[in-house]
C-alpha cells in the first residue's frame, strides 16, 4: 500500500468545477484471481479521498490488513482536500476511484457528463462531524445557535447541507437565524477557531477531538446523531472505468466489505492498533477515543448497498438546499451489483 498527499487545483464552485470537460479515460483490463496475488500480478488502482479521517476507518482497515492486496490490488491512496478535487481527479483520470459524498456524483450527471461517476459502494450512513463550542454546555440544543456565528462548510457539499438540514429539523432558518461563516478553506476551520475566529464550528475527527484535548474548544453535539441515517460518504468510478474492469471494482468492494466487518465485529481499541499507521501523529488513546465516538452513533454500515431510500433521501436533502431542481435516476448514478456480491459472499445477505 503506497499513499501519498495530493492537491487538486479546481477553481471556482462546486458544479462548475466537477462539470468542466476532464474526461480522460484510462483503461485497461487484466484478468483477476480472487486469492493472494504477487506484486507482478497485482493491479494498480489509484484512490483519491476526500479526506484523511478515522471517520473512514474501514477502509485504512482494509489496507492495513492487506485485504486489497489479497484481492490482487496494488491500492496508492491520494487525499484530494475537499469533494471537488477528488472529483476532478477522478473525472481527468488522475484517480480510478474516488471516495467523497455523493451529491459529488449528482452534480456531474446534471451537468452532462457523458462519462460521468457511478456509486458502487456506500461507507458512512451518519454524518461524520460534531458541532464544537467554545464551553461545556450538557445542556446544549440547537437553538443556542440563533444569532452566533459558525463555521461551516463549502456551499454544495455534504458537510454543510447536512448541517442547515439539521438546523431546519430544528426550526432554524440557515440564512436568517444565525451566521455561517463558509469563507475558511476545508480542513483549516478548526486552526481558525483556536485563533478566535467563530463561536462554534462543524469539525471531523481528529480536529474535534483535538480542540478539547487543547482546551480551545468542547465537542456539544454529534451531527451524525442529529441527522440521522444519511448516505453521507461512497465510492465511485467512472462508468467507462466500471464498464471495462468490473473484476477491479469487484475486488475493490470485497476488501471493502472484509474492512468494514472487521470494524464492526472488533473493540475500537482493536480498531485503533490496525489503523494507527494511517494516523501516526493521532495519540493511541485519542484514536480510540474518536472510533468509540464514531462506533457508537452506528456509523458504519453492515455492508456497502448504497440503497434506492437512501439515494432519494440524498435527493431530498440537495433539493433543500437548492442544489438540485429535479430527482435523477437511481439506476444510472447508483450500481449495487458489486456491494450486493461482496455482501452475499460475506454472508451479510
């Protein structure tokens, strides 16, 4: 397993910048074994992510146990900083699978894409960021948020259509009831805060857990909990690339469906051990601190069916933000076969 940092230059917003004409396509088709490959056998696969989070701990899970590699997968794992880069990456052949919310997807397909990207895996069915204060409050509730400034997220994605989601469940107006700061660049909000800026943000692990453990800040509420069961986080391939090398996405969601098993069936102090390469920096008891968090709010799915419900509640929460006029077809952003597969043959199904 390689994995390397990586930023994407994508200017301007969200669905301009994922319906530009990136399409280069890559492919090429080799016949897997579904046991152990040698590393001359092995078929490289370049994964962009979002971001690098223990939120996504089945898939470090995944490498760090060599399930892609027993797949006959040479996995180089790219983080892109935001779902608009990783978007990009994938869609200019940078990356052949990318991992990001999935309105990502939506957004290419209403653009015209003719090769656009299809989800073939769903991992995170809650949202993965908390809401931080700058006091204790046990007694938090959203409506102490009226009048405050926040900061949030990229208009257009998950993180922040999620939370003015969670705000109107709440009987709070976005725009009218509170301040949304969303001119912080993603992953720089929690330093803004520790500089004084805000008096809450919207944090991923380990930047929430960091706050407290600084004394800067204190996590209130979970948002995951708040919204909800969400298609929050999948994996997605161009339709060409899934079309010419369905034996590499079905590799690919097997080692997947044997991470999140092994996540779902062990203690997150056994979690932390197999991932603590992936967060070297992240203290053992901090990083057991954060997937106890994240196991407990039933993060993570029994298997990787990115399902029709959840894709229309996907829909609903984009059209609520404004971000989508009309409802899109699930049978052409969505492809199940694979997770179904993996699922069958894990005995989930």
């Amino acid at each position: 397993m390689k994995k390397k940092l990586m930023v994407f230059s994508c200017p301007g917003k969200v669905k301009t910048s994922l319906c530009l004409g990136l399409v280069t396509v890559m492919t090429a088709v080799f016949a897997l074994g579904c046991g152990k490959a040698s590393d001359t056998d092995s078929k490289k696969v370049v994964l962009n992510e979002v971001a690098h989070s223990v939120f996504y701990a089945p898939m470090y899970v995944a490498l760090e146990n060599g399930y892609f590699t027993e797949e006959g997968l040479d996995v180089e794992l790219v983080t892109g900083f935001g779902a608009d880069k990783t978007m990009t990456a994938l869609l200019s052949g940078e990356a052949d699978i990318g991992f990001m919310g999935p309105e990502s997807t939506i957004y290419t397909y209403q653009g015209g894409m003719e090769d656009y990207a299809v989800n073939f895996a769903q991992l995170t069915q809650r949202a993965g960021n908390f809401l931080v204060g700058r006091t204790p409050d046990e007694a938090f509730t959203f409506e102490k948020l009226k009048g405050a400034v926040v900061l949030g997220g990229r208009a257009g994605g998950m993180p922040q259509m999620v939370f003015e989601y969670i705000l109107k469940k709440n009987g709070i107006d976005p725009t009218a009831d509170l301040t949304i700061d969303q001119s912080i660049d993603f992953g720089a909000t929690a330093a803004a805060f520790s500089g004084g800026q805000g008096e809450y943000t919207v944090e991923f692990e380990p930047h929430a857990t960091a706050l407290e453990e600084k004394g800067d800040g204190y996590v209130l509420t979970s948002l995951g909990e708040a919204s909800g069961y969400v298609p929050y986080t999948a994996f997605s391939a161009r339709k060409s690339y899934i079309a010419e090398n369905p034996e590499v996405i079905a590799a690919f969601t097997r080692a997947l469906q044997k991470g999140m098993e092994y996540v779902n069936s062990h203690t997150p102090a056994e979690v932390a051990s197999v991932i603590k390469p992936q967060f070297e920096e992240t203290a053992d008891a901090t990083l057991e601190t954060i997937i106890s968090r994240y196991a407990g709010q039933d993060t993570w799915k029994a298997d990787l069916i990115f399902s029709e419900d959840a894709f229309a509640l996907l829909q609903d929460i984009l059209m609520d933000a404004g971000e989508l006029d009309a409802l899109l077809p699930y049978e052409e952003l969505v492809n199940t076969e694979f997770a179904s597969q993996a699922a069958s043959g894990s005995g989930q199904k």
